[in-house]
C-alpha cells in the first residue's frame, strides 16, 4: 500500500516550482506554464507534468489532457539538431511533403520521432512565414528555402560533419 | 420569472427563459434523443458538451441544425424535432459514431442498457456505410473497473463526474481529432491513478467503454465446489434496487425475494452485511462516544470531528488527497470487511468449518467494494476476510441465468445468526444514514435514557452537504453529512483550515449514498428512481421491530461469547484498521 514515487533532479523541480510561481499559480496560466517548462526542458517529461500539476493544483490527467492535445508540446525530447518542415499551404503546393518525406527516408524517422543516438528529430509544422522561401525547411533556427528532394542528403550531412568535428 | 413562448412541433408551449429546447419539448411529451447528455436533477450533476449532436433540431430562420440540449428557447421560435432533414441528421451522425464502435453487441458487458444500442434500435439502423479506420486500444482492468477505449464515444460523462462531481481527476479528455479519448494520466493503470474506484465512472457510461470487474464466474465456481461453505452477505441498498432488474417499480423493497433467490442459486447460508452494520454501530458509535468524552473532559490530544468509514471510495479518496488527516476517520473497518472478520473466525468456529473452506462473498451497490475486499490488510494469509464481490447487476444476471422468475418468488428470512439486523442498520445504504444510526445509540447511551424519538429528520435529505445539532442532554452535538467527494472536499479543506465545528461527520462518495452507489441499477439520468429508493431505505427502517444497533440481539450474543466489550482488545484486532498515505511522491534524484 505505498504510494507512488516521481523522481526529478533538484535543479528541474526548482525551475518548474519558479515557473508555477511566475503565474501565480493561477490554473489559467497552465499552458503558459507548459511552454516556458518546455522552454527550459525541451520537451515535457511526464515527471514535469506531475510536478507542474501538483504545484498548480491540477489534476495530472488533464495536465496531460492538454499536452497531448497541443502538438506544440512533446513529450519526447527533440535531437540535438531538431528538423522542422513546414507544411503550410504555400509550401505544401511546392512539394513540402516530398521532402518531408525524404528526410523520413534519410534519416529513417516518423514526424514526431527522435533518432536512437539523439542527433536529430523530425516534426512538420504550419507556416513559418517565410513563404516566399518555399518549401521551406527548419533546423534548430536556421532556415533553409526553395528546397529540392535532391538538398535533403546535403543539409543532412552538414550537420552529421559539424556534429563529428564537436 | 419571464416565460417564453415557442412552437415544437406545431405545438405552442411557454417555458420559462433560459429553458433548452430539449426540455422545453420534454415537458409536451417530445422526447428528442440525446446521448452525450446527461443530467442527475438535484444532484448538482449536469454533462452538456453539445458534442455528439444526436439531439439536432431544427430551427425556423436558423441556417444551421440547433443541439437541443444547448440551445435555450426564444420568444417566438419555431422548432421541428421531427423533419427529414433532422431525421437525415440525426443518423449520419450516429452512423459515423457507430463507424469506429465494435459491432460486438451480443457480448459485451453493457449489451440491453446500453443508450447506443438503444438509439441503434430507435433509428431502425441497418447498415454502416462509412467504413475506416477503427480504434485500438488496449483494455485495461482494475481490481473493480474495465476500460474499453475502443467503445468510448466521447460524451465525457465520465470526465465530467470524476473531476467536477467526485474532484478526484483520474480521468480526462486527452489528445486530438479521431485520436481523442477519455484516459488516465499517461493512460497509466487505473491503480497508478487517483482513482477511488467509486464507480460513478461506469454508472453514467453510455456505452460498454466502463464496466465492472464480473465475478459472478468466480462465485458460481465456488457454489459448485462441494468443499466449499459460502457465504453471502448483501448490503442494505441493494434490497431497495435488484427490483428494478426485473421490471419492478424503483423503490419495491424486495428482501424477502432476495434472500429466496440466493438460496436457489445455492449459497449455504444466507446472511445481512445490516447485521454487521449494527456491529459497525457499535464500534464506531463507541468511538465516536470516547472520543467525545475525552474532549468534554479537556483532552486536547483527541482527534474530532470523527469520520465515517464505511465507504471504501471515500476511505481511498482520504488516502489519496489529505493523508495529513488519517488519523481522523473512525478506524472502525466497513461493515463488509467487518462481516468477513467474523464470518471466517467466530461463525467458521460455530460451524467447524476451516478458514479456508470458507468463501465469503458480498453482494453490494458498489464497484470500490471489489477494491476493498482485495486490500492487503484485509488478507490473512492469503485467505481475504471477503473472497468475492459482486455488484447487484451481477446479482441481477446470476438470477436471471438460473432460471428464477423473481417477482413471484416467496419471500424469506435471512439466515441467523448473522441475518438479523436493525431499522439503523437498514439505513445505511443512503446518504445521512451511517450518522443517524450512530446518533441512535449513541445518544441513549450517553443519556442512559431512552430516546424519545427515533428519526432524526435533520439529518435526512439529498442536498450535498448537510449539518443538524442534535440535543444530548443540553449538549449540542454537531453533525456534518456530505455525499459526492466535492462536497466531502469542502469539509476536509474546512478541517485542515481548523475551521469546522463538527464533532462528526459522514462521508459518502456517490450522489445519494449506496442506493446510487456504481454498482447499482443505472439510473440513465432519472432522479426518481433515486429518491423511490430513499424512501424505501426509509420505509423499510419503519417497519423494523427493532431500530437501534445496540439492540441487536445477535450482535449483543457475538459481544458475550466471542468479542467481548465495543473497541476491545480482540474488537481491535478483528474491526479495526488503519490508513495508508497514498499521495504521489516527488523525490530528487541525482543530476
């Protein structure tokens, strides 16, 4: 009949416990709380949820209601080098999905996923606003323009390389 | 107030302002389908999402077709619930519903009371047309409750009474689109969860998504074990709603039937858990007795006011949600446990039966009852105090298997010793009850005098939270009473803030107490039928020759030759219990 233990590092549960206390605690505030969480984080572990809902005084489920709802938020931790393609309207009539679909094939990822050794992750999203560059193409914050399926390898490569000479 | 004026049908009808459509046409007698609606009148319960839009009507000047159950009327409108463009509506709509719901009818748990298959058969549906993608989840199981995913429609009834109702958010809307679903915290087991396993999760579900744990296998197993002595024990709520199992009008008190039909599916004895709620009486009304005393004597040590125990969704709501408090309830086991503590020690002995050739099972209102009985504590030696729990639906289905016609049945008596019981005990099973049975005793023997009168009338009623002084000789005791864990809530957060008066106060978890307990007969939104079965807890209390626990007779004989005195030494060891802090626990761990 013991309950059940949530572990975290110290440093995380202070942060979120800041965070909380920014908003005041105030349930309203609970995606403002999830993004700067996954500000700090990168993603949106299920311990953070747990604290986040304890300190705001939710319950756990609907934290997780929310998250999951958002597909801003993840709770998968992003690749060192996170690849965003945009699959705004603009992009899409230019062939955003072809080249979604080579770095799925290149990097052997789903939309959603992140590679085994944490390299590289792979998400689509909606208009950048850049769409006088399309297909356009994210990485971390650079951004990549009038993309062709056969620039995939190459973008990818970049940084594989820089990623080796670290 | 102001009255609207409206037409339905080609009927007027005034309704006051603020009146929905669907009740506007309810009160003509034009009853629009609906199936993610659901209302509990007077029970603070309402779900009206507008979500699943089975109750579309139309409006005259309106582009679009109206959800009934949101709109509210207005002066003048004129509202067709039975056009063929609603009717055309209506069944595309429950046709795309039914396109990702098994079609798997014939077995499954919610199959004759379930409200999908009832609009299936309402809309004459022959066919589904829409053919795709169907979902697949995993079924999970519970010590009490399954959950099906696959058959959730979304109504969120369910949500809505486990967060709103019950404040003990287990469940929630998660994800999107055609991957949305009502789930855990990271569809983690129930039991990961805050779950109280109270079971008005599955009381309100339209559909088999949420059902009970079915032990009526297990049960019928151990009948026909000729090794086996089983025993069957049957909470006061259910004799006021098997009834209705068998078309019998809500609020038939069908004991004597009951206890005719156990016999027939072959228990060996048939005894009362009201028998053990006298027994409960004693001990928590001896309790609550010492407890008062020390305080009026200037104890600052003791703790008030003192809790109910009895209902084991609101034993696991404490231990989840204000540990800090365990100290406060009556330790005093429920009268399920406490019957299964004797059944298999002081009876077991009476008989000369081992043990553990002896099967206690439990018919209750209740789904956490299941939980209950599997409680580590209540486990000796492997061997549960309580083997089985089955719900009255259960019951319900075990009867009709075995071919008995209930309502022509001759009526019985329990089997004694442990059948006999009390007009207290009886009340158990509604909200107010536990208290009103305790104060019985407890105040004649404070006073040492005979009551002047038996029904505390204060302490009666549905509201959510109640509070009556009750005379003790010039003392004033204060009672608190609360059903619906929201409302046990308010009074915990009043305690914690030291706040609250109450020198006791009962909890029951489910709106109305026992007799709306998760296991019971499904309302599907009628109140009434909860209120016929309060008054039959009532009546059936009236016609009781004997209405005060410490008047048992039967329980008086266990006190002499086996028990001793109330809160004893061995009363201690075989009725009390204690509470576990159940609370999630952050920890640090390293970086």
């Amino acid at each position: 009949m013991s309950s059940i233990k949530i572990q975290i590092s110290q440093n995380t549960r202070s942060k979120i416990e800041e965070i909380c206390k920014s908003y005041n605690y105030e349930q309203g505030e609970l995606i403002n709380v999830l993004h700067k969480t996954q500000e700090y984080l990168g993603y949106l572990p299920a311990e953070a949820q747990e604290v986040i809902a304890k300190e705001m005084n939710i319950p756990t489920a609907k934290v997780y209601g929310v998250v999951s709802f958002y597909s801003f938020f993840t709770m998968v931790p992003k690749g060192r080098f996170p690849i965003s393609i945009c699959m705004g309207t603009a992009c899409y009539v230019r062939g955003a999905e072809k080249i979604l679909d080579e770095f799925k094939k290149q990097l052997g990822l789903s939309v959603g996923e992140t590679a085994p050794d944490g390299l590289f992750s792979l998400a689509s999203l909606r208009c950048v606003g850049a769409c006088g560059l399309a297909p356009v193409v994210l990485v971390g914050e650079k951004v990549y323009g009038r993309l062709a399926t056969d620039d995939v390898k190459g973008i990818i490569d970049e940084y594989k390389n820089s990623a080796d000479v670290i | 107030m102001d009255q609207v004026k409206l037409t339905i049908d080609k009927r007027e009808v005034v309704v006051p302002k603020g009146t929905t459509i669907l009740k506007a046409a309810a009160t003509i007698g034009i009853h629009i389908p609906t199936l993610c609606y659901f209302e509990l009148k007077g029970m603070n319960i309402t779900n009206k999402p507008g979500g699943c839009r089975i109750c579309v009507v139309e409006v005259e000047g309106r582009r679009n077709l109206a959800p009934a159950c949101v709109t509210e009327v207005m002066e003048g409108m004129v509202v067709k619930t039975n056009s063929v463009r609603v009717y055309n509506a209506r069944r595309t709509v429950l046709e795309l519903i039914l396109s990702d719901h098994p079609a798997d009818c014939l077995v499954c748990a919610k199959s004759g009371d379930c409200e999908l298959q009832d609009l299936a058969i309402r809309f004459g549906v022959r066919e589904i047309p829409f053919q795709g993608e169907m979902s697949t989840y995993q079924l999970e199981t519970s010590p009490s409750i399954i959950r099906d995913n696959n058959k959730c429609i979304m109504c969120r009834r369910c949500e809505l009474v486990c967060n709103e109702f019950q404040t003990v958010g287990a469940l929630s809307a998660v994800d999107r689109g055609f991957q949305a679903v009502v789930t855990t915290a990271f569809n983690q087991k129930m039991s990961h969860s805050p779950c109280t396993f109270c079971g008005q999760c599955v009381a309100v579900c339209p559909v088999g998504a949420l059902t009970e744990v079915d032990n009526t296998p297990r049960v019928m197993r151990a009948i026909a074990n000729d090794k086996k002595t089983v025993v069957v024990q049957v909470a006061p709520a259910v004799r006021v709603a098997l009834g209705e199992e068998f078309g019998m009008k809500p609020g038939s008190i069908v004991t004597g039937k009951l206890t005719t039909a156990l016999r027939e599916l072959g228990f060996d004895y048939v005894f009362d858990t009201d028998w053990s709620a006298d027994l409960t009486i004693m001990e928590e009304g001896t309790e609550l007795i010492d407890r008062l005393t020390r305080h009026l004597n200037g104890d600052k040590t003791v703790k008030l006011p003192l809790l109910t125990s009895c209902c084991p969704a609101w034993v696991n709501f404490f231990e989840h949600n204000f540990p800090d408090l365990k100290d406060i309830p009556s330790s005093a086991k429920s009268p399920q446990q406490m019957f299964g503590a004797i059944a298999k020690t002081y009876f077991a002995d009476k008989i000369g039966v081992k043990r553990e050739d002896l099967i206690v099972v439990s018919v209750m209102p209740c789904l956490a009852k299941k939980y209950e009985c599997a409680r580590e504590e209540f486990i000796i030696d492997g061997n549960p105090d309580v083997d089985f729990s089955i719900t009255t639906r259960e019951l319900a289905h075990m009867i009709k298997q075995a071919n008995l016609d209930f309502e022509t049945l001759e009526e019985t008596d329990f089997d004694s010793p442990l059948g006999e019981s009390t007009g207290a005990a009886v009340i158990f099973g509604t909200t107010g009850g536990v208290i009103e049975a305790a104060c019985r005793t407890a105040v004649e023997v404070i006073t040492k005098k005979p009551l002047d009168r038996i029904d505390f009338e204060e302490l009666r009623g549905l509201e959510g939270i109640r509070a009556a002084t009750i005379d003790v000789d010039g003392f004033p005791l204060k009672i608190g009473i609360a059903h619906g864990l929201s409302n046990a809530r308010k009074l915990l957060e009043q305690i914690q803030r030291g706040e609250s008066d109450f020198h006791a106060i009962e909890v029951m978890a489910c709106p109305g107490g026992c007799i709306n307990g998760g296991g019971q007969p499904l309302n599907h939104g009628d109140a009434e039928i909860i209120k016929a079965r309060w008054a039959a807890l009532y009546e059936a209390d009236r016609n009781f020759p004997v209405r005060k626990s410490h008047e048992n007779q039967s329980v008086m004989t266990l006190y002499k030759e086996f028990l001793g005195e109330p809160c004893g030494h061995k009363s201690h060891e075989l009725l009390h219990t204690h509470y576990f802090d159940k609370q999630k626990v952050i920890e640090i761990k390293a970086d």
